[in-house]
C-alpha cells in the first residue's frame, strides 16, 4: 500500500520500489562490470534499430503529421485546463523551459560537430562538395527539427490535456487506463509508468554522460585541465550538487530562472558567433537551409536507403536519434505537461514544435555552417578533430574566433547550466511519475532519484565513449514506444467528445459535453 504524498518523506508504492530495484540493479552492474552492461546494452540496440527500421520511422514521421492535424484541426481550440484558464508563465520563460529541457546541452555538442560528419559522409552521394554541405543540414535539421519536437509536443499533449482537462493524475498511466478498465487497466498502467521511468532515466543518465564528456573537453581547451576519468567524476560530483540544491527549489524558481539564463548565453554566444564570422554567409545558409529542409521534409520522413545498402547509416544517425526523442518522451512529455497549463493546443503546438525548430535551424546554420566556411574557404583542420572525439568539436571551432577563451569559457558555463537543468527536470519529473502523480513531489523523493542518475552516468562515463551514452539513452525507448501509441488512443477517444454537433435549445440546461471542465451555462431570466 503507498504512502499518502508529503512534501518531506519518500512517497513509497509500487511503481518506485519496482522502478529503483531495476535501475539500482543496473546502475551496480555498470560501476561493477561496464564493459558487460555496455556491451548488452549495444547490441540491444542495434538489433532492434536495424531489424525493424521502417517501423521507427513511420511511427516517428506520424507524429509530426498527427501533431499537425492537433495544431490545425477541430480540436486546436481546446485549452489545457478550464476555458478561461491563464498560462501560468510567460510565453519567453514557457519557451526558455521547453528548450532547455528538450534540447539543452545537445544543441551545444552537435551544432559544428553533425553537420561536419553529413559534410563528409553524406548518405548516397559524394562527400565534401557544395551539394554535400547542403544535404548535411537537411539531414541536421532532420535529426533535430519537426520530428524531434512533435514527438515531445505529442507526449506531453496527452499528459497535459488529462492533467489540466479532465483532472487526473500526471502520469503515463492515465491515457491508458481510458482504454483499459478494471484490473487490465490497472496492470497495463503499472507497466507503462514503470517503463517510462526506465526510460527517462535511461535517457537522461545516457545524455548526462554527453554533456559531462563535453564540459571536460570545454576546461580543457579553456583552462588546460587534462582530460581524464577522474576529472569527470569531479564535473559529475558538482554537477549532482548544483541540480541537487536547485530541485529544491521547485519549477518556478530554480528551473525557470536556470533556463532564462540558459536562453541569454546562448543567443549571446550565436550571435557572436554570426557577426565575428562571415555573417553574410552564415545568413544566406540560413535561408537556403530553411528552403531545402522544407522543399525535402517529406522523402526525408520517409527515407531508409535500402537500394544503397546504407542500412547501418539510418541505424547510426536518423533513428538513433528519432528514438533518443522517444526516450525523453515520458521526461519531457511530463515536464512540457507541467509548464504548459493554460494555453490551446494549437498555441500549444505552435510554442512547442514550430518556434524551437526554427531557432535549430538557425543555430545550425550558423555553427555548422560557419564549420563549413571554415574548412570549403579557410584554412580547415576542424573536421580531423570533430572525427577523433566530437564531444571536443565546439571548443575547438571556437578557437577560429576572436576572443576564443572567452567564448569558451561561456560554452563551458552554458553547457553546464543545460545540464544541471535536464537533471532537475528529470528528478522532478521522475518524482511526479513515482508518487502518483503529485505537481509537487517531496524533496527527498527527488534527492533518491537524483542519486540514482548521478550512479548510471558515472558507471557509463567509465566507458569514456559517445557510442556507448547514445546506446544508453535509446534503450528505455524502444519498449516505451508501444506505450506513447496506446496513451494516443485513450487521448482520442477522450478528446473526440470536446466537439459536439450544437445541442437543442431545450438540452442546454444538461451541461455541456464529456471531459470538459467548465461549469453548464446559467439560463437567463426568461430564457426557459
């Protein structure tokens, strides 16, 4: 039986003793044996990534289209809570918190490094040519942009509309129990919240290892600090309590002001990346970037290379990263969830997958394609160090600019803030998830899970590689899929009653349709 929630002790049921024993188990097997449970985990992943490839992205490429169809349909006038409800943050500081949450850190590792590879080794056609450098931010955009963001804006709409709709308790569990009723329902549900926890978690240990990997390259190109496994555990140990004092805090102080900071630096360091590099270039690539990934959006949702036998490509690069999205699905889903009430859903999906998408590409444009000025005009060398260790790719194309330490020194602050805010995001959001849903989970329930994360990355920073953190973030997803497609049906089948043929003059008094959470109109004098 569970404990009631409090805001002191640990919420202890079902799902969180299930959710620890598994995560602990496999946090003591990688601070054990690395090798082995790295070793599992890679072939886990590729197995299922090469054996099934079409599944993941038609499924990946239907949430874009559904997302549309939620923005631009009958239902995206709906509002994520009571009919006169108010968003309860700012429109800047609701996208500051989306795009700290969802992209964060990854946005800094990859913005010169993605680009550089696809320029090199573009998929079925020849490498390091003007049309190469094209296609590599197609292909960028693609990894990053609508798909990316409309299986987030997907996630957290059904959590949101149940929450603040029809409201139920934040969890994954919820849309489920719409489809399944009775004992059926309740098992599925367990499972799904229990599979969504290994999967945040999973995902965050898996990024977090990432972003410490990085943040070492950063003190190194900054200050010198060699490059070592136990100056990783020393950027872990801070790491664990920066996020540690700042999920204290709660949502509307230490998340909301970490991620307006976040936005400051990095429009700052963009922008002097843009007019201290070749700014009419870097504007015209943004131009020509948003037309090609628009004019090829379509094949490219759809495309696999089988003819080309490029089966390893998509596997290593398109779903791996489509299927990373779907691991932060439950993290994100939860936190964009909570942040969210009060808005439509169609200013919902515009906030949450058109504005950060747009902003993507510019940053590529920017840092990819100043990285291709670099090595197509100037005098290179920045491709050979993204190909020996990209999480040192930033840091190094930053050095081709005026005022390089300084720029560097802001990337290390930055992508350190990115990550202390994913892993407060996280422990609250796998707090909520193990207590039944509650908006304001204890402060210790936090401190338990942002222990155990801290674990899991330490046993995979061990390994020292981006392959192995990758195959870690994408494991928890693969089986969480089948539950984002079961919570979409309960969506539907709830949401279908918000849009009613106009009832009868004489039905009217009978209140209004099914899941709305409006009070039925008084009559006026005379009206009856």
């Amino acid at each position: 039986m569970s404990k009631e929630p409090n805001q002191r002790g640990v919420n202890v049921n079902f799902v969180f003793t299930v959710s620890m024993a598994i995560c602990a188990g496999i946090g003591i097997w990688g601070i054990v044996d690395p090798d082995s449970m790295t070793g599992a985990m890679l072939g886990f992943v590729n197995y299922m990534l090469t054996g099934v490839s079409w599944a993941w992205l038609a499924v990946c490429s239907m949430f874009l289209f559904l997302s549309l169809y939620l923005a631009f349909g009958p239902y995206g006038h709906i509002r994520l809570g009571a009919d006169d409800e108010e968003p309860e943050f700012s429109t800047v500081s609701w996208i500051a918190m989306l795009f700290a949450g969802g992209m964060g850190s990854g946005l800094l590792l990859w913005g010169p490094a993605e680009p550089m590879y696809h320029y090199v080794s573009p998929p079925g056609m020849e490498g390091e040519t003007m049309e190469a450098a094209r296609q590599a931010l197609v292909i960028t955009n693609l990894h990053w942009g609508f798909h990316a963001w409309s299986i987030y804006a997907v996630c957290a709409l059904v959590i949101a509309y149940f929450t603040f709709r029809r409201g139920q308790p934040s969890m994954i569990s919820t849309p489920i129990k719409a489809v399944f009723s009775g004992a059926a329902g309740e098992g599925m549900g367990k499972t799904a919240d229990i599979l969504a926890v290994l999967s945040v978690v999973f995902g965050l240990a898996g990024s977090l290892s990432m972003g410490t990997l990085a943040v070492r390259s950063g003190t190194f190109y900054a200050f010198g600090v060699e490059e070592t496994v136990t100056t990783s555990m020393i950027i872990l140990a801070v790491l664990f309590v920066c996020y540690m004092l700042s999920a204290t805090t709660g949502v509307d102080k230490g998340i909301k002001i970490l991620s307006n900071i976040n936005m400051v630096i990095a429009i700052a360091i963009m922008l002097m990346v843009l007019f201290a590099g070749p700014t009419r270039f870097l504007f015209e690539v943004f131009i020509d970037s948003i037309g090609n990934y628009f004019a090829g959006l379509i094949s490219m949702s759809f495309r696999l290379f089988p003819f080309e036998d490029l089966g390893g490509w998509s596997a290593g690069w398109t779903l791996t990263y489509l299927i990373w999205w779907i691991a932060w699905g439950p993290f994100i889903g939860i936190f964009v969830a909570r942040i969210s009430k009060g808005r439509t859903i169609r200013e919902f999906c515009m906030g949450v997958i058109f504005v950060p998408t747009m902003f993507s590409i510019l940053w590529f444009a920017v840092f990819g394609g100043a990285g291709f000025y670099i090595e197509m005009f100037g005098g290179g060398g920045l491709k050979e160090i993204i190909f020996e260790d990209a999480t040192k790719a930033l840091f190094a194309f930053l050095e081709y600019f005026p005022a390089a330490q300084i720029l560097q020194t802001l990337a290390v602050a930055l992508m350190f803030i990115f990550l202390v805010t994913s892993a407060d995001s996280g422990t609250f959001v796998l707090s909520m998830m193990t207590t039944d849903g509650n908006l304001n989970p204890p402060v210790l329930q936090k401190m338990v899970w942002g222990t155990l994360i801290a674990a899991l990355t330490a046993g995979t920073l061990f390994s020292e590689s981006v392959t192995v953190a990758k195959a870690m973030a994408v494991t928890g997803a693969i089986p969480f899929t089948a539950i984002v497609l079961i919570q979409l049906v309960g969506f539907f089948r709830e949401i279908r009653h918000e849009v009613k043929p106009p009832q009868p003059i004489e039905a009217r008094g009978e209140g209004i349709g099914r899941g709305r959470v409006t009070q039925p109109a008084v009559p006026e004098e005379g009206e009856l």
